[in-house]
C-alpha cells in the first residue's frame, strides 16, 4: 500500500500530508520517498 501512495505521489496526484498516518503508513511512504528520491 505504501508504495501505491509513493507512486501517486511522484505523479502528483497526492501529498504526504494525504497519506493517513495509521499503523505509522505516512512514516513507511516518508521512507520509501526519502530512499527514491537519493538513487
């Protein structure tokens, strides 16, 4: 699921403040973001 909101994400069709922050999902997308982001 994380990785769907990453790709919605880069695509901008989301925000990281879109992301709910359950089961810490926001923090999850935040890290795999961080991690795209430095390759």
């Amino acid at each position: 699921m994380a990785a769907v909101y990453v790709s919605l994400i880069q695509k901008g069709l989301k925000t990281i403040e879109d992301v709910p922050t359950y089961q810490g999902m926001r923090n999850q997308v935040q890290e795999l973001l961080n991690s795209v982001k430095e390759s």
